[in-house]
C-alpha cells in the first residue's frame, strides 16, 4: 500500500541505492527548513494569496472558463475530471491555440486567466478574443507583464502567481486550488505532504520507485508508458506527461512518459508493447469503481455465459490482471497504482507522489528540474518571425 487510499505495486526489479536514500534526506530536510519553497504549496500550512473573499465573490456562478496553457491549466483540468462526480458547475478549458474557438456567448461566465510570466503568448491570444465585460480573475506574476497591465486595465481581481513555483509544480498552489474552491471541493482535503513525508510505508515505497526507475533508464528503458484503465484520469496524466518530460528532458537525458487508454489500447498497441523494442517500462493505473453498469442477461449468448452478471470494473480488472500475467512471463517491467476511493484526498496524494518522484529522478540524473531552458528558445524564436512579418 502507498497510503490508505492507494494500493501501490513497485516494480519487481531488485535494486539498492543509497544515493536516493540520502537524496530523499536532503529533500525532507529542505522542506522542513523551508529551504526548497516549491514544496510547500504541497502542505497545509500553505498561505495562498488569495482571500476567501474571492471565493464568496464568484462561487455562485454556474460557468467558469479557464484560459492557460501547459501547467498554468492541467492541473485545474486534471482536478476537474476526476472529481466530476462532486462537482455541480461548468468548468470550460482553453489551452491551445485553434483557429476556431467555442465563445459560450449565451453563457455568464467567469473567466480565469492563468500565467506565470505574463507574457505567455497562446495565453494573451486567447484572452484576447474570449473575454469582454465578464467578471474576470488573472492569476498571474506581480511584475509589469501584459497580463498584469491588461488585469489592471480591466480592473479584473489579480491573484499574485508566486514567483518560486513554476507551472507544472503549481497544481495545489493558487493555480490549482482557487479553480478547485470554485468547483465547490475542499481544498484542505488536497494538502497530503504533511501526512505522507512521516509515513514510513510511502517513503519506503517512493524511494524504491526512483531507484527501481533509475536503474531502469540506466539500462537503455527510458519510455515511460502509462497503461490508464480510468477514463477520468486522461487529464492527470496530461499533467504528468509535462512534470515528467520538461522536468527531466535535458543534456540529452530524460524519459518520454506516453500514455495509452485502456483497455481499448488492447487492439493497437498491446502487439508492440508485448513484442515490439525492449526499451519501454510501465504503470498500471485504474480507480476502484463501486457503481458502474452491469452486462444485461437477456441479450447474452451462450458462447459467452462467463459474461453473466458481471459489472464492467469485473471485465476491466480481469483485463488489468491478465495483462500483468503476460507482462510477467515476458518479463516485462511494470509497476501498479490503484485509486480507492475517488476524493481530494486520493488525488492529492498521487500529486505529491509524482511531484516528489520527479523531483528525486531531476537530482540523480544531475538536472535541474525546475526550468525548461531549450522551449525559451521556441517562444524568442517565434516573436521574431511575427515581428518580420
């Protein structure tokens, strides 16, 4: 078990290093310290900069647009799936630049504007077009950035972005938590770090996990594949595609995190994954599903009576296990996450899970994985070709 919440499988890979142990120490003690201020968004003694004043101001509206990109937004979007089943409201998501936009003219809608920069160019485009005299909230940096100076025009309500958070870290920050209180969540519920850096059984498991994955890519397996057997987590591993990859993508380093739907991946992909280049590893991840639809007897052939009066979660974890069965006669390395109960309290976990991972894979790999250097180059690049033309 990772936690009461999460049944956690490491890979079966055996493994010792005490490089990560220590790396782990020295992680703890700079959070205790306040020394690494990234983490602290991840407890509950966090101080947002926002007031619940704000909550009371817009919680009663219906309709919410999130305008961002990349980390200022996958978190939010990430919450939202998950824990659709509890939320009550419309949360619309704009985080790519399209030639056609969905406006939601007919709709009152609440609009927040997500930046750290401020200067994020698909963000102001975005903006540019779809807000108008709607109430609008800017969460970005306190510097004389464009979003800052428009907020201020539009004399909307700023919240400060902190400026030691980067985006794709910023997920229990007020980026992720503001959205979340508006969704009507509980946003203490998220706060997990406090609860899990003192559980023996979750760091022995963390722990395990960075030196079992290091190894891993020390041995030419550095495609992360995620096996996702929960429709609701699509957006999760969105954001960790990003936590993952921008983190630890530099001097020619890094894992590529992919991800497949399951099991409709099973007529696709599985052939390749099974027989295909041995350069990949694993994670299983489902949700424990305790109302889900039952087969219907009446239209059900003999051929198949083993079908009679299953659920789906049956049929998809019969899939989930047999496809273990296989990877381990193929000896094939996975690792497995399952979600028992759908909450705040579940999610924020594996948030802090994958947080943590990251950054303990970004110190043994010798990278920063704070910044994201070579993707400035692409931003500085493409301001030129618009100023030419």
């Amino acid at each position: 078990m990772l936690s009461k919440n999460i049944k956690f499988k490491n890979f079966l890979k055996k493994s010792k290093s005490f490089s990560v142990d220590r790396s782990f120490k020295i992680l703890k003690n700079d959070y205790l310290k306040k020394k690494l201020k990234i983490l602290l968004s991840l407890s509950h003694s966090y101080k947002y900069n926002y007031s619940k004043k704000i909550v009371y101001k817009y919680k009663n509206s219906q309709n919410y647009r999130v305008i961002g990109i990349g980390g200022s937004i996958l978190g939010p979007k990430a919450i939202y799936q998950f824990l659709k089943h509890k939320i009550k409201k419309n949360f619309f998501f704009v985080d790519n630049l399209q030639a056609t936009l969905d406006l939601h003219k007919k709709k009152k809608i609440v609009n927040l504007i997500i930046s750290k920069s401020g200067n994020t160019l698909e963000t102001i485009s975005n903006s540019n077009i779809l807000i108008n005299n709607d109430k609008n909230i800017f969460i970005v940096e306190n510097k004389n950035n464009y979003l800052n100076i428009l907020a201020n025009r539009l004399k909307a309500d700023i919240i400060e972005h902190k400026n030691y958070i980067g985006g794709r870290y910023s997920v229990l920050s007020e980026v992720g938590m503001l959205p979340a209180e508006l969704m009507g969540l509980n946003e203490k519920k998220f706060k997990r770090l406090n609860y899990l850096i003192n559980d023996k059984q979750f760091i022995k498991n963390l722990v395990k996990n960075v030196d079992s994955t290091l190894s891993l890519v020390n041995s030419k397996k550095y495609i992360s594949v995620i096996l996702n057997y929960d429709h609701k987590s699509e957006n999760l591993f969105s954001w960790y595609q990003q936590l993952i990859a921008e983190s630890l993508g530099k001097k020619s380093k890094g894992i590529i995190p992919l991800v497949s739907t399951m099991p409709k991946d099973n007529h696709s992909l599985m052939q390749l994954y099974l027989d295909g280049p041995k350069n990949s590893f694993y994670t299983f991840f489902s949700v424990l599903e305790k109302n889900t639809i039952k087969i219907n007897n009446k239209y059900l052939l003999k051929s198949h009576y083993y079908l009679r009066n299953k659920k789906l979660t049956k049929i998809i974890t019969s899939q989930i296990r047999a496809t273990k069965n296989i990877f381990n006669r193929k000896k094939i390395p996975f690792r497995s996450f399952e979600i028992l109960e759908r909450n705040e309290e579940s999610l924020g976990e594996i948030f802090c899970f994958f947080i943590l991972e990251t950054i303990l894979l970004g110190r043994a790999l010798n990278v920063n994985p704070f910044d994201q250097p070579s993707v400035e180059l692409i931003k500085e690049e493409t301001k030129k070709i618009l100023l030419r033309n």
